[in-house]
C-alpha cells in the first residue's frame, strides 16, 4: 500500500542521511503478518546504532507515524524500531552477522536489496 511505500522512503532517507551501513530491505509480506518490510541496517559503533534508531523514530514521528516499541536502546547493539508496516533493526555488525537476518527472512530468494 501507499502508506507503506511512503513510511519505507522515509525510513530509508533517515538512515542514509546518518550514514547508515549496508541498508538492506526484505519484503516479507508473504512470510508473516507481522510486518510488510524489514529493514537491516549496520552501525559503525554503538553510538552510531543508537543514532540511527533515534534519527529513524524522529522522521517517522515528524511524517505521522509513531513507534508501537523501540527495543534494546540501552545496549544498543542491535535495536529494534517497531512501525508496524516497517520494522527497522539497526545492528553492531558482529551481531548482525551472528544473527543473520537477511538469510533468515528471505526464504527462496525472496529478499529485495537496496541500498
């Protein structure tokens, strides 16, 4: 839908103006009812993680949208910004690697990259 399409722009320009790294998106409307879209972001430092999750939540806010959760601020290693249609995980790369997300959710090759 529309607004999903807009809300997954907005997401996208919040992390690439922070320098978010490795931006992938998984359409995962097929999998689970969840969520439409993840998307899977790096960050260079746990500073930069948190950054990215608050720069995200502050855009959707400003364009109508507001959080139902943000997970694991205070570790800040992988942190979850829930928007219903779009859920954001921004990761340390070790963690996002151990976790593998990308390969998970995309079964059969099903996972749109962009960057």
């Amino acid at each position: 839908n529309k607004e999903s399409d807009r809300l997954l722009e907005v997401v996208l320009a919040a992390l690439d103006e922070m320098k978010g790294v490795d931006i992938r998106v998984v359409d995962v409307r097929e999998l689970t009812s969840i969520t439409d879209r993840m998307v899977i972001v790096s960050g260079t430092s746990t500073r930069h993680v948190k950054a990215l999750a608050e720069h995200v939540v502050v855009q959707a806010k400003q364009h109508g949208c507001t959080p139902l959760g943000v997970e694991g601020e205070t570790t800040a290693e992988w942190v979850l910004v829930d928007l219903a249609d779009v859920v954001v995980h921004v990761m340390m790369p070790e963690i996002r690697e151990f976790y593998a997300l990308e390969k998970l959710w995309s079964v059969g090759g099903r996972s749109n990259a962009s960057a």
